[in-house]
DNA sequence: AACACCGCGTTTTTT
DNA sequence: ACGCGGTGTT
C-alpha cells in the first residue's frame, strides 16, 4: 500500500503523529483534532509503512464502542481485517489474559464477573454476616472504598489503618469480601485489572512473552487512565516496545472516578525517549464558538497548555437564553428546534447536553408535547435488567455452581417456598464453614437440619439446577439458553405479575434467548461459549435500546455522554450556580476545574451553533430554587455571546457584568419577609462578617449561603443563624 | 408471599 | 417530586 494513502489528507502535525519513528509518543489532541483518526492512520501506517506484524499491535480504549469504531475504521482504511492484532477495552483485554492464564491467576477456569449490583448485593450479604450496621457503614461507602482501593493497585492486606476504626471495619469488609469472590469464583470489575496486573508481575516469563509480543502499544483517551491502567500499562511496555498514547488533558472529566491527569504529566518521565506532538488544528467548531472555549479553559491552571485554532468562519455568535425557569428554558428550546427543523436541520444533527440526568424529565415532556422524536442516552442497559440478571443467574449456576452472586439472586426466583429463615441458615453455614451456598444446601439437606418443607424445597432447586444442566448440555448456545429459561420458571413468574411492564419483561426475556444466536465467539478463545457470553454480558452491557435508533431524533444526554460526539446544533442546559458547577463540585475544594473541564468539552461538540441556556428559578427536588446563572457563562468573552428570547431575536449584546454584579431575578419568594435579600451584608455570631449570595427554601426551612470574610461559603437556616443585617 | 407504607437520597459512568 | 429499598402487616 502507497504511504500517500494513508497521509495524504492528513495536516503537517497529524501526519507527524501517524510517521513518527518508532518512538515513545504521547499526542496531545484537542476537541476535535482528529484523534481517532490519527490512531487509526497510526495503525494502518505501522502495518503498511514499518512492515509490523498486526500480531504485535495492541490497541486499548475505554468503551466497547470505542473499540469497535476503531476496529472497523482500520479495517475500512486497510480495506481488510488485521488478524491477530489486539483491540479492546482495558477490561476486556485484561480479562483475556486472565481467561488465557486462569491457572497462574489463580482462578477457576469458569471464574464469572460480576457487575457493580451483583457487587453491591454481595457485599450487603457479607456485612450482615458480620453484623456491621449499614446506617454507620453506608454499603454504597464500602463499595466505593473497596473499588477504590484496587484501582490503586492495593488489595486488604497492603493497606495501613493507622489505628483508625473507620478503616479498620472497611478491611475486615474487604478481606471477607475478597475471601467471599475467591470462594464464588466471582471478579469485579476493579479485580479484573489488579487481577491481570498481578498475574503479569508475578509471572516473570509470561509477562516477557507478552512484552515481546506487543511491540507497538497505543491508547485511547489516555488522560482517563486510573492508576492501575497506568501501571498495567507500564509493566506490558518491555524494553524493546514502544507505547504510543493520544489524549487531551482539557478534557479529563473522570477524576471523580479515579482517572489520574497525572498520568499523562508522568508519561515522559515514565517512558524514555518520549516525543510530543500536539494536535492543534480543530477541524469541528466555528471560530466563534472554539474561541469561546479557548477563553474558559484558560481559566485553569496546570494545563500543559495547547492552543487551539481553526480555518473555519467565524459563524454565530453563541446564544444565551435567560429562563423563569425550567418550563419556560424547556419551551424555548422546543421552539428553537422545530424552527430549526423547518429550516432543513435534521433532528438528529441536535443535541441536548446537561449536568444531571434528572434535567432530561421536563426536556422530554414538553418534547413529547410538541411532537418532537427524541432519543434519551444512557438509560439502564439491556444485560442491567432485572430479569435479565434473573435468566443469566440460571445459566451462570450451570457454569459454576458456587456462583453465590446467581444463587442468591434465583434462591427464590421464581419463588419456591424457600424463606428467609432457611436462607438465614444456609448463609449462616456458608460463612462458617467457608462455603458456597450451593455447597451450604447440600451439606444443610444432607444433614436433616431443616424442617421437611424448607429440605424439600431446597434439594428441589438443587435438582433442577442440575438437570437443567444434564438436559441442556449437549445443545448450542442458543438451545440450551431456551431450554434453561423456559423451564427456569421465569416466564410464568413474570407473566404472574399484573403491572404493565410484564409484556415488556417477557419480551427482554426473549430477546435475551435472542441474543445468544447472534453471539459468536472467537474461536481463538478456549471457553465454552457459554462462558464466553456470560462474559460478554458482563463486559459489553448492551447498546442501549436499538429501537429508535433508525429514526430521526434530537439528541438528549449528560455532558459526560456527549464525550467524543460532534453535533451542528448544540444546546447545553441548566447554566446555573449549584447545578453546574455543580454543588457538590461547589463544596469541594478542587473540583470546579474539571466542571469547567466538563463545559469546555459540552462547548466543544458544537460544529455549527451554540445554545447556553438557563433557569432564574427550578423545580428540583419538590422545592423550588433560585439560582445565578452559572459563573462559567461569565468566564466568557462577552462578545461572542448574544442574549437571546423566543423567537430568537436578539435583545441585547450581553454584558459580562450582568452576570457579576446584578440583584437576583426579582425578588426571591424565599426570602421574602424576613428582612434578609440575596446580596445583603450580613453579620454573624462566631463567622463575622459576611454576604448572603444565594437562598433557597421556603418558611422556616428557608436557608441563605453566606460568603464569610474569613470563614468562606456556608449554607445556614435563616431561622437558626441569627443573622444581623448590615448596611 | 404479596402488599402497603415509610424514609432516604437525589452529579457525572464504564467496565 | 419521585423512586427505590427495607420493613411491617395481612
């Protein structure tokens, strides 16, 4: 293949990224720099260009949607698939390893993941087993401690108490719940990277194997790497391997979840030799709305620093709509889009961003009234069902019988006369004697420790457990999952139920029995393909619902979601203090840098025309709250924006003071009687003196945020505070 | 075992 | 406001 074909269309600095010797390389691209397309044209180039074997190729991503486009658009540009080159998520390459290797992991060959549900219910079992009070111990705290923790690379035993109680109960929950996943044979999702880590540390000539073996590493979205990713990373880059990584740390927006930006300052320390190369050229927005980003993210410090620039025009100026509140922000943008529309914008060229998923509800109303096709991302996943959980459960029993995770959950679904008591006993055996439950009922049954009933009950789901495994073991993966479910019981059991979504139920049952035709599994892959596809349910949940996906929609989800889309229209939502910036974001020191971060990448996807609505006034959470338009809206050039009103007519150009100094939108009703207004100085008892800035709450759950000369911002109830008016 | 009621939490999400 | 999970009642 002519290297031309590969670089032609590319500009100086992209093409730098794609030829590049044989380095180290970390690309530093913004929004929309071509990044993707520059990591493919890499590939293609070493393939085609260095004369490397795809068998030496590593690619990681993040999402199962990632990696499949990339996939794909290497295979379109090489206009044939690359066998043997390695394409996929962290996850679902390291479970590879793992399934490859179960034995030096020390797994059982049929080991199961389990999704952060099965995780939770896993570790609520575990607590109650230990009696730890769940009001003082938040199960949802546990988890995230636990999670957190591996994605740090440390297991229980490597962590220090310090003495301290809080962290003392949080190991012993962690060491039972690590004892409780071995016994089950059950892996988290944090557990399949510390798992492989250790398995390639610990294994000194299968890691040299692989070290060999991938001579050329690349990775996506590199600023969203955690530490364990990071350190996965560096133990499978070998001596003579080289590791090339594309990423933008402007847009790290997952920090909350352990993604280190550090990572990315690292690399060039980390890896010798490293190149970098920025991407600059944004070949997405106009110059207006790409300016207008540029001028808020330079609001952060420690940045690496890029700057970018386009050719393109200078087109709209960026619209800003004030609201009442969240109807009238709701209306206004209906409108603007059935405009639009007749103006020849296809639905589905539009997108609604916002913060928090609970904004979609009223969007979708008044969309719903105008007639307006939309599509909402990010709902619950297929496999994340219920029953669908219910039927993987029975199959995942025939697997591996000490799954607990599957037998707690179809114990007693259908129900089948097993109580609470019974199960008490069961995982009262299971805990002392460092069982499974499956192995708890056959001991317990065995032993005559129940009552007739509850021995009959039990030893009867033992035994159909395991004829449903004899009587389906020699069908495909398809027959035996229709024999498993229809004689599982669930069918009857969800048609018992009178509530409406039954029918659906029924239907995500079958099309789960659906599913498994089309499932193929590689045959390279020594599992079953019933292990292969529990698997596969567990890493790649779903594609949303396909359903709607055909017809022409206007676009609704988080601006997390949006992340790596591109649209011509773009409206970003609920610009206002406390929603975003968030308030969680707000009370937190160091966390208004990534909500700018979140903004500037909202901003980023806009190709054509950018809407930044808000609301003086919201329903949220039942009450009603006043809010100041964002101060981001602020951080902005002031002439590129326009005020806009319905029918989009201009009613001024927008002062950037406006949003600094102005009373709030009217009187606050909230406050109304007491004396107190939003901008009031005010004096308080132990914090001295102080500004209201913000009220919310009626009556005597009014409470004010007061902005203290030396105390900084807090909330308090007016009614408690004893707050002096000054002049 | 099904149903009613209470109380809590409610930023963002992938795997 | 609203939904979910947990508890208590029939």
């Amino acid at each position: 293949m002519d290297a031309e074909l590969i670089l032609h269309d590319l500009n100086a600095a992209q093409r730098a990224a794609v030829n590049a010797p044989l380095t180290n390389l970390l690309i530093l691209a913004g929004a929309g720099s071509g990044k993707t397309r520059v990591l493919v044209h890499r590939i293609a180039w070493l393939i085609t260009q260095a004369q490397v074997a795809p068998l030496s190729i590593l690619a990681v991503t993040f999402t199962n949607k990632a990696a499949k486009e990339m996939r794909e658009r290497i295979a379109d540009l090489l206009t044939t698939p690359a066998h043997g080159m390695w394409v996929g998520t962290f996850h679902g390459l390291a479970h590879r390893l793992l399934r490859a290797h179960w034995q030096a992991a020390q797994l059982p060959e049929t080991f199961q993941i389990i999704d952060s549900d099965d995780q939770y219910r896993l570790l609520r079992r575990i607590m109650r087993g230990l009696e730890i009070d769940e009001e003082k111990w938040p199960i949802k705290r546990v988890q995230w401690f636990i999670n957190g923790k591996k994605d740090e690379g440390l297991r229980a035993a490597h962590i220090e108490s310090f003495g301290r109680l809080d962290i003392q109960v949080m190991l012993r929950i962690y060491e039972a719940y690590e004892q409780a996943c071995a016994l089950a044979g059950l892996v988290d999702f944090a557990e399949i990277l510390l798992r492989c880590h250790e398995l390639l540390r610990d294994n000194t000539e299968l890691l040299q194997y692989y070290q060999r073996r991938f001579q050329h590493i690349l990775v996506d979205e590199f600023q969203d790497t955690n530490t364990i990713q990071y350190a996965w990373l560096r133990l499978l880059t070998g001596q003579d391997s080289k590791i090339w990584v594309v990423g933008d740390d402007d847009q790290s927006i997952y920090g909350w979840r352990g993604a280190k930006i550090e990572n990315i300052q690292r690399f060039s320390q980390d890896f010798a030799d490293t190149q970098v190369i920025r991407l600059e050229q944004n070949y997405r927005s106009t110059a207006t709305i790409l300016s207008a980003a540029n001028a808020l993210i330079a609001q952060n410090a420690e940045r690496l620093g890029k700057d970018l620039w386009t050719d393109s025009a200078q087109g709209e100026l960026i619209s800003v709509y004030a609201a009442f509140n969240e109807i009238d922000e709701a209306r206004f943008i209906v409108d603007t889009i059935k405009t639009q529309h007749r103006q020849g914008m296809p639905r589905n060229h539009i997108a609604l961003l916002y913060r928090s998923n609970a904004q979609s509800r009223i969007l979708e109303e008044t969309l719903l009234q105008a007639g307006v096709p939309y599509r909402v991302y990010g709902g619950q996943r297929f496999f994340e069902r219920a029953e669908i959980k219910d039927g993987l459960a029975y199959l995942r029993l025939l697997v591996n019988r000490h799954d607990d995770a599957a037998f707690e959950r179809v114990i007693n679904t259908p129900t089948r006369g097993i109580g609470e008591r019974t199960l008490l006993e069961l995982r009262e055996h299971a805990r002392t004697q460092q069982v499974s439950l499956w192995q708890a009922s056959i001991d317990l049954t065995g032993a005559k420790q129940f009552a007739a009933r509850a021995s009959n009950a039990v030893v009867a789901f033992l035994q159909l457990i395991d004829s449903l495994d004899n009587d389906s073991k020699n069908l495909t993966l398809h027959q035996q999952t229709q024999y498993v479910l229809r004689h599982s019981g669930l069918f009857e059991h969800v048609l018992k139920e009178k509530s409406q979504t039954a029918q659906n139920r029924l239907e995500n049952l079958e099309e789960l029995i659906n599913a498994t035709q089309h499932f193929h599994h590689l045959s390279e892959e020594r599992s079953s393909p019933l292990v292969a596809f529990l698997a596969h349910t567990a890493l790649e949940s779903g594609e949303g619902d396909a359903s709607s996906e055909d017809e022409e929609c206007v676009q609704l989800m988080t601006l997390h979601t949006a992340k790596g889309l591109e649209f011509p229209l773009v409206f970003i939502c609920g610009m206002e203090e406390g929603l975003f910036p968030s308030k969680m974001a707000l009370e937190e020191m160091g966390r208004l840098e990534e909500e700018r971060r979140l903004l500037y990448v909202g901003m980023t996807r806009a190709m054509q025309k950018l809407y930044l609505c808000y609301a003086e006034c919201r329903r949220l959470h039942g009450s009603e709250i006043y809010n100041r338009a964002s101060r981001f809206i602020a951080e902005l050039p002031k002439d590129l924006l326009q005020e806009v009103r319905l029918k989009n007519q201009v009613v001024r150009p927008l002062q950037t003071t406006h949003y600094h100094h102005r009373a709030p939108p009217a009187m606050p009703a909230v406050l109304q009687g007491t004396g107190f207004k939003v901008g009031q100085r005010v004096n308080h008892r132990s914090f001295g003196e102080g500004v209201i800035v913000d009220a919310e709450g009626q009556g005597e759950h009014t409470r004010v945020q007061v902005r203290f000369k030396q105390h900084g911002s807090k909330w308090l109830v007016l009614q408690l505070a004893k707050l002096e008016a000054l002049v």
